[in-house]
C-alpha cells in the first residue's frame, strides 16, 4: 500500500545502498503511471518483470495437499475490487546469488512471507525464493526491505541476465580443486546492470560448478556454465574454469557445447561481457522461441560463435573491475564456529536414516553439511526463523540454498550432528531422503502458474506420499533415482535431467478432458546434467503412479550388478519400458462411475468439457481425429528407438512423419480431403487453416510450435546428426502435443467439426 511504502522509504533512508533505493524510486512511480495508463503494457510488463514481478494463475483454491490455502480469501478480495493496477496479486522472485544467505536474510524473509503472502516460501530449482500472492503495489516496500539486507529483485526475470548459480557445497566439496564462491560473486556483481546485458531477446542464465562429476552447479544446461579446474604451469598449480555454453532445458532443449578448456580467471569477466555483446547484438528479438543463446549457436556453430565472441572481446576497453575482485578472493573464506569433531556413533535409526542421506563429509576433517529437505521447496515463516536460529547456534551464520529447492547448513561440527538433529526435527525439517528418490523436484505447476497444464505439485505430493510409506524397504538402487516433475513442456522442473521426469499434457476422450503427464526417460542427473531425456508416452495424471511402480519393478527385476538407471534404460531400451505402461494409455472408467479419474491431483477443479459435438458426423471425425494422433504417437516414438539405435537420419525423417500427420489430423476436421501422399497440399491446408487463422497459436507461446513444423519441412531431405536429431524429436512431440491443445480448445469452444 502507499502509506506502507512511504514509511519504509523513510524508515530505510541511508539504509540502502544509493543505487537500489533509486532505481526502485523509479519502479515506484512507472506503477504509479501504468495505474494512471500512462505506460503501455508491454512496456511495463518488462519492466516489472526484471524487478521480479510476475502475474499468477488463480484457478485452484487448495494446496497439494488437499487443505485450503489463501487464495480463495485473495480471489474473494480481487471480486470486491483490490487496489491495485493488475486484476489479481502476482508472484515476487527474489534473487539469492550462488544461494548464500545469511541468518538476518532468512529473518527478513520470514517477515516477508508472513507479512505480504499466503505464509509459504518457495525456493526454485535455480536458488531464488519466490513469494506469491503478493500485492503490486507493496512490492516497493518489499524491494526496499530485501535491500537493507543485501538482496534485491533485479533482473530475478524477464529478458536479463538471471541469478548466477552455483554449487551449494563450493569451498567445502571434497571433489572441488577450489571453492568458486569468490568468482560467482564477482560475475554477480559485474553483471548485473551492465549496460552490454540489456539488449536481449530472451534471458541468459550462467552457473558455476566445483566439478565435473556432480550435478550441484548443472553448469551443462546454462547459456554460460563455468566448471573449476586446475592445471599445472611452470612446476605451479594454477586455476581457471571449463568454460561451455548455449545450454538450456526449456521445450526443446540442448546440452551446452564446450567453449575453451582451461579459462584463465582474469578472462572470465571480459569474456562474460564480449558473450553478452554479441548475444544481444545477434539474437533473435521477433520469434520469442528461438531467442536464446543457444538457438544462436545452433545457427553459426561454436566455432563461428566462439571467432566472434574472442574478436568482440579483443575490442573491449579496459574495464578494472575485470580484475580487482581476484585480490579479494580470500574474503570469501568461511571459517566455523566450534571446532572440528569426531562422528559419534549414532544408535537412533532414524538419525542413523537421516544421516545417512542428509549429511555429507566436509573436504576439512571433522566437519560436514547437512541437507535440510523442503518437500517441493517449501517453508513457512515459523521455521525460516527456526533455522535461522539453528544456523547460528551451529555455525557462525551462513547458509545456501540448492538448486534441488532445499537448505544446506555448512562446518557443522561432526559432534553436533545428533543435537543439530533434535534441533531441526523439533520444527519438522528433520525429513531424510536429500537428493534421493523422495526428493522430489516439482515447479508451481496449475498451483500458480499461467502455463501449467497439470499439477506438478499434486501428483509430487502424491508420489512422495506413497514412496515414504514403503522408503524403509526400497532398495537402495531406487532409492537413488531422481523424480522431477514440470507442470508443462517447458522444463522449470528440470524433468529432462531426471531419471524418471514427468511433464504436463491433456488429452480429450469421450467429450471430456483428462489430465496427462507424458512420462520421461534417458535423462542423466549426475555430470552437471549428462544427458536429456526424451517423452515415451502420455500417461492420465491419477495413473501416473502406476507408471513408476511398474517402471521401477522393472529396472529392480532387470539391472545387472551395480547399474545405474541411466545405463539402464539405454541397455534395455525404451520399447520394452513403453510396453510396461501401455494398458494404462487407454480403457478410462466412464465418467459417471468414476469421477475422480477426470480430476488432478490435489485439484478440485474437475476437466469436462461438457456434452459437446456427439452427433453422428462429429463423432465420426473425432474417431478419425483421434486415430491419426495414436498413429503419431506410434511414429514419434519410433523415431526415439531410431535414435536409440544410432540411426539418426531415420529418426529424424520419422519425426517430421509425425508432424505431417499430427497437421493432417488437424486438417481432416474441416477438410477430409486430404492425404499424406500429398505432403505439400497438408502443410499448406495447416497453414491456411489453423496457422493464418491462429487457431493453432497456443496462448502463451504463440506461433511457437507450428513454426517448428514449417522449419522442419522448408529443410525436409537434409541430412541428420544424432543432436539435430534428437531436437528434431523433441520439436515434433512438442507440436503433437499443440495440436492436442488446438482440438481441446475447437472443443471446448463448441466449433463444429463437420
């Protein structure tokens, strides 16, 4: 409110640093202005979303797990009218740099969460928090607070440079040749605002990693990852970083390509800005779907990319702050609070469990972290304050967040590990399982998302119900597996890095939607990331755990000695795992007898789309419809077990097969005269008819699919590598699954099929 926010200015004056307090002055009066309709929208919206504000859905009025949250109590104040320039209160993402904190952080924090939100915290699988249901108007107030402790939203979002990431056990890894804290401080700072990072398309998200094996940093699915290494020069050890690049998850995503293998780090800073130059100067602005980094160097190649960044780079004017943070390294150091211990011996079984998942070896002898597991990264005023006061009691104050959405309490003294137990179970953050299979990874998914399809949250809470009833006797090869789950295709839960991913999807039958979750598998979590996954079948969201029961009974009954997931499934192969689950694709109870089924987890709302279009004629070109998309899916996945098989011109010829028939299918419901012989007369009677006329346009993202299916047949005949491929797979499942959303809407709006 404007009264709130006078008094905070005022209260906080000197209190901020001079620059943040004008620029959210400035913020201050475009809300002031937009509310006034003196700023365009467009305009604006940018504008807020590189203050970290962003608008939310408001279509489910419980949490996952069943109870009523806040936002029926919001959307009744929003009917009455609330006193802001949006419909409905937004989300706040809250930038937390490499995920270090400090207690008076969390502190405020909790203050925050319980002042301006529905009272739940949310940390992301990038180490930001995000507050929703938060009033546009307040969030000057909130900037100003978040200030006077260090922290700001700047550039949390929108078409910026987003928060730098980093691995939470940097500087304590027994893995690591150095700790990078002091580097991915340093990128932090000298990028942020920078006046050579303002120009882009889309956003730009770099990462640090202490090492190559582990997945802490996921330095291999960012536009600008940095992996620590040293090597030997002159009889000296000497630092510098891997440098690789254009990676990213997203709807189609690629794995980054390696840019230089030895980075000495007085380059990092200049080479930083020379990326950020050439990428706002060269990519895409119009097609929102191909301006990231990485579709840039999929057009010039790396070595095109990487003759032009080093040529801009050498045009750099000397800039000091390139190298002076590198005679600071040593403040970063962190030193303990209580000397270092002996591991007691620890009786308790369940101390025993959590130690055994939850605390980690320090590389300084005596010491170790501790994971505390935030199911779906979430935590509530009350126990933000909690750990603050456990992490000053056991350390001297500092703590980092994880890109998996939990804490880890760093040089804990391996003699306090039962007392700091007591201390977090006491306030219900004591949970094992960290970084394993009841770990679950989910984004906000139909919770609060305007791009969710499914509930992510829901089916997670589900899941995570069922495997800790029985996580006591799962062995320990399921136990390690990694789940996440994404709402949509777009991968904000990182499915495509996951053992067993899940992503959002609907289908229609019988007049009625379903929820789907296409199921994921082939992705590798460890390596910063090592390998994508791919979909293999769509699956009803309320049978969603039946597929990984049955998934993992297999790999129980068939691994051999010691194997690992990943190698797995590319041992035995997708086709025999699709098999498994495909009697749950089909035969859905009716909807009278079984309601339940044609409802998403931890959602109220139901999925009908009433009694539409059951006459005769309709009904004969929905069966037509619907058989041509079964045929689709059979070709797609066929491309995948191409693919599998190294045969990936087949594979990517397979994939543009289904294309053409997914437009087909769309295509017959108004014009049955058509056929794939004649590949040129489908694609032109797509464009004409549902492209021309936006029917295919999906509301968020636009034209974004179809233009995968025009790309692919304007380069029909092209020769195909295993990565073009593999995109070209990801594209054509991604356009299937538009021309599923496409006939829901012709549905749902009644249009007639005949």
């Amino acid at each position: 409110m404007k009264a709130s926010n006078e008094l905070w200015k005022e209260r906080l004056t000197g209190k901020v640093p001079t620059q943040l307090a004008e620029e959210i002055d400035v913020f201050e009066t475009e809300i002031d202005l937009r509310s006034q309709d003196k700023v365009d929208e467009k305009v604006f919206a940018e504008t807020r979303l590189r203050r970290g504000v962003y608008g939310q859905r408001y279509d489910n009025g419980q949490r996952h797990d069943g109870t009523e949250s806040k936002t029926l109590a919001f959307e009744e104040k929003v009917s009455k009218g609330p006193n802001t320039v949006w419909d409905a209160p937004g989300m706040l993402r809250i930038k937390i740099p490499y995920g270090g904190m400090t207690t008076a952080q969390l502190e405020l924090m909790a203050d925050l969460t319980e002042e301006y939100s529905d009272g739940i915290a949310h940390i992301t699988t990038r180490q930001d928090f995000q507050l929703h249901y938060i009033h546009l108007e307040n969030t000057p107030a909130i900037m100003r607070r978040l200030g006077e402790v260090g922290i700001t939203t700047r550039e949390a979002c929108g078409n910026s440079v987003r928060n730098v990431t980093g691995c939470p056990f940097m500087g304590v890894c027994k893995d690591e040749p150095f700790d990078v804290t002091p580097y991915a401080d340093a990128l932090m700072k000298f990028l942020l605002g920078h006046q050579d990072a303002q120009n882009f398309g889309r956003k730009f998200k770099p990462s640090f990693s202490g090492c190559s094996e582990h997945s802490c940093g996921l330095s291999q699915m960012h536009d600008f990852g940095l992996i620590a290494r040293v090597k030997e020069v002159d009889g000296q050890e000497v630092r510098g970083f891997k440098v690789v690049v254009g990676g990213g998850l997203g709807a189609v995503p690629r794995q980054a390509k390696t840019f230089d293998e030895f980075l000495a780090p007085e380059d990092l800073l200049p080479l930083a800005q020379a990326i950020a130059r050439i990428f706002g100067r060269h990519g895409e602005k119009e097609k929102r779907s191909r301006a990231r980094l990485k579709f840039l160097i999929d057009n010039w190649g790396i070595e095109k990319f990487k003759e032009e960044v080093l040529a801009e780079k050498a045009k750099l004017p000397e800039d000091p702050r390139w190298t002076d943070y590198l005679n600071d390294l040593d403040s970063f150091t962190e030193s303990p609070k209580k000397p270092g211990g002996e591991m007691p011996e620890l009786t308790d079984p369940a101390i025993q469990h959590w130690a055994k998942t939850n605390v980690r070896a320090q590389r300084q002898q005596g010491y170790s972290t501790v994971t505390v597991v935030l199911p779906l990264g979430d935590i509530t005023p009350d126990q933000l304050r909690s750990l603050s006061d456990i992490v000053q009691e056991f350390t001297n104050g500092t703590i980092r967040t994880s890109v998996e959405q939990n804490f880890v309490i760093r040089w804990v003294s391996n003699s306090d590990l039962p007392a700091l137990h007591a201390a977090l179970d006491a306030v219900n953050l004591a949970e094992p399982g960290a970084s394993n299979i009841l770990d679950i990874v989910a984004c906000p998914g139909t919770d609060t998302c305007k791009l969710g399809i499914s509930s992510s949250r829901g089916l997670a809470a589900e899941l995570r119900n069922r495997l800790a009833a029985k996580s006591v006797h799962l062995d320990e090869a399921i136990q390690n597996l990694h789940i996440k789950i994404s709402g949509c295709f777009n991968s904000c839960g990182q499915h495509h890095v996951a053992d067993v991913g899940f992503y959002g999807a609907s289908r229609t039958v019988g007049g009625y939607k379903i929820p789907h979750f296409q199921v994921v598998l082939g992705g590798e979590w460890e390596h910063n990331g090592g390998s994508y996954g791919l979909p293999i079948v769509a699956i009803p969201s309320k049978r969603a755990p039946d597929a990984l029961d049955r998934i993992t009974e297999f790999y129980m009954r068939e691994k051999e000695n010691g194997e690992r997931f990943p190698k797995f499934v590319t041992r035995i192969g997708k086709g025999k795992i699709r098999q498994l689950l495909d009697d749950l694709v089909g035969d859905f109870p009716a909807h009278e007898n079984e309601p339940s089924f044609y409802e998403d987890w931890g959602d109220p709302r139901q999925y009908s789309l009433g009694d539409i279009g059951k006459g005769e004629c309709s009904g004969e070109v929905v069966s037509a419809y619907e058989f041509e998309m079964t045929a689709c899916d059979r070709v797609v996945f066929g491309a995948q077990l191409a693919l599998e098989e190294g045969d990936a011109q087949k594979a990517g010829e397979d994939a543009l097969a289904a294309m053409i028939k997914a437009a087909k299918a769309l295509v017959m419901i108004q014009y049955d005269d058509v056929t794939e012989e004649d590949p040129d007369e489908v694609v032109e009677e797509f464009k004409e008819r549902y492209y021309d006329t936006e029917l295919i346009f999906d509301p968020f993202a636009g034209s974004k699919f179809a233009d995968y299916l025009f790309a692919a047949y304007e380069a029909k005949g092209r020769t195909f590598d295993n990565d073009s491929a593999h995109h070209l797979v990801e594209e054509s499942q991604l356009f299937i699954e538009a021309v599923h959303s496409c006939y829901n809407r012709i549905r749902t709006a009644g249009i007639n099929a005949a």
